[in-house]
C-alpha cells in the first residue's frame, strides 16, 4: 500500500497510525475529510490501503494532535467566507471611499466583470451544490442567476467585447481532476451557450 498523496495535514498515534486530513473538492468547494494509515512498527511501511474515518463537507481541517492514549483528537475546523464589497474611487484614483457589502449570501462569491453601463456586478458564486454566475445590480440586495441550461460549474464569467454576452469557463459536475474544459459564450438575455473551444486541465473546479 503507498502512502496517501494530496496530504493538508497529519499527525501520529500512538499504536503506528498515520492521521491524516485531505482535500476534497469533488464533494464541496472547501471541504476535507480525515483519513487513516496503518503502519508496521517494524518496516515503517503502510498495511493496508487508507481508510476513511469522516465525511464531511463545506469546511476544511488541519493541525490535528492526538491525546497520549490515541483516543481523543483535536483540530482546526475552519471555512473561508468570500463577500463582494464596492468602493468608489475618488481624487483621482488616489483614495477610496468605505467600502459596502453588495452581497448577502453567506459562501464564496468572487465579483469578475462589470455590466456594460457600470450599474451591476457578475459574479461566481457556489449555491444549490454548484458554481453559478449571477448578475447583481449596486442598487439592489438580491442577484438574478445567468442561466446558461446545463448542470455544471460555470466559472470566470466575463463580459464580451460588445457587453451583450458572457463567456464563461463550464466544467462537468463529479469531474476527477483530470477533466475537459469547455470555453462557452451566452447572451445575457438567454438563449442556447455555443462552444468556443476545449481543453483538457488539471485540477479541481476551483
């Protein structure tokens, strides 16, 4: 049995197990889960393939420590929190004003383009098991999905050159981290996504 790759953090027990936490994205943006390794006193060497001892999502955990006897275990438990906040620029572009909180939603949210008159934000956000892009004008509290029909993770939105349209980087639900994605365009008034081109990457949907 190899040892465990894509480690965030682990500690020793005392009868020669190796505990260990992990990424694991496929789940929820954030999340990790602990593992286990038996190993021999003897060779150092694993046993068995790795057991998993939590499942757990939304959150991730590291700095774990066992009590001398093995039997309780301490950690981190921790979430980032990504809100989109607005600023004016004044003097120039020499000083901003105090920022306000555009969005309300608890979760990671990340602004990446501005509409075409300055009036409203588009923005990913991960909501309902998945990442979507929303559109939020600065005069109000509530963002309207841009829907684009498919069930997957839709990323980087980005406005197009005549402010009609979106593109947006579309990525399979489940995918491993091997995975194809898909440079798509859609009209912000609706209609069907059409493909700009394809790609195979490495790595998580975010």
């Amino acid at each position: 049995a190899a040892i465990p790759t894509g480690i965030i953090d682990w500690t020793w027990s005392p009868d020669w197990r190796m505990i260990y936490s992990t990424d694991e994205p496929q789940a929820a943006p954030n999340s990790c889960n602990f593992w286990v390794v038996d190993f021999n006193k003897r060779t150092g060497k694993p046993i068995q393939p790795a057991k998993r001892l939590t499942n757990w999502a939304g959150f991730c955990i590291d700095n774990p420590s066992l009590t001398a006897d093995g039997k309780l275990l301490a950690f981190r438990r921790w979430s980032p929190q990504g809100d989109i906040y607005v600023a004016s620029l004044e003097d120039k572009g020499l000083h901003a004003t105090l920022p306000r909180r555009l969005t309300l939603s608890e979760g990671s949210n990340y602004p990446t383009s501005w509409s075409s008159d300055n009036n409203a934000i588009i923005f990913e956000s991960f909501q309902d098991g998945r990442w979507q892009v929303f559109k939020q004008s600065l005069n109000s509290d509530t963002a309207d999905p841009i829907e684009t029909g498919i069930d997957e993770d839709v990323l980087d939105a980005r406005l197009s050159a005549d402010g009609a349209g979106i593109f947006y980087v579309a990525v399979s639900r489940g995918a491993g981290p091997s995975q194809m994605r898909r440079l798509m365009s859609i009209q912000l008034s609706g209609g069907t996504p059409k493909l700009v081109m394809s790609a195979n990457t490495y790595g998580g949907p975010r």
